[in-house]
C-alpha cells in the first residue's frame, strides 16, 4: 500500500492541469497525509493547490496536520495552516 502510494504520488505533477481533487483522491487514497507524513512540501503544495481536501481524516483519525506536525515538519505545517488546517477536531 505505501508502494502505491509512494509511486502514485510521484505521478501527481505529470497529471494534466485540469486534474482535481477527485482524480487525486482516487489516485493515492491519502497523498495529501502521506506527504506531510514525510515532509514533502512541494507535494503538499500541488495536492493544495489542485483542490486536496485540507482536513481529510484518514481511518485511523489522523490529518495531514497532525502527521506533518509528529515529522516535526514545519514548512509544511506552516502551509497547512496557511490554507485554514484544522487545529482541533
């Protein structure tokens, strides 16, 4: 599963420009998690920037907020906010 994501995840800037957040929801299941897990702030920002749902609970109740923050990956935490990241849920 992390494979597939990882793999999806890098297909993401080679997606058309028309490509929203449905397309990416259903490419990686959680990128937007995912990346701020590992740090990736240019993912992060694509994944934002083509309509990736902010506050997305993954099964296990996470947000990407909360995976970026436990990295101690503070650009994107930083970006996260910026777009209105929830602090509390």
């Amino acid at each position: 599963m992390r494979l597939r994501i990882v793999l999806l995840t890098f297909l993401i800037p080679f997606l058309p420009q028309a490509a929203n957040a449905a397309t990416i929801e259903i490419l990686g299941d959680y990128p937007l998690i995912y990346n701020a897990s590992v740090g990736n702030y240019d993912a992060v920002q694509r994944i934002i920037n083509r309509g990736g749902k902010i506050n997305k609970l993954h099964p296990d109740g996470t947000t990407a907020l909360v995976e970026a923050a436990k990295g101690g990956h503070a650009d994107v935490i930083t970006l996260l906010l910026k777009h209105n990241a929830w602090t509390e849920y």
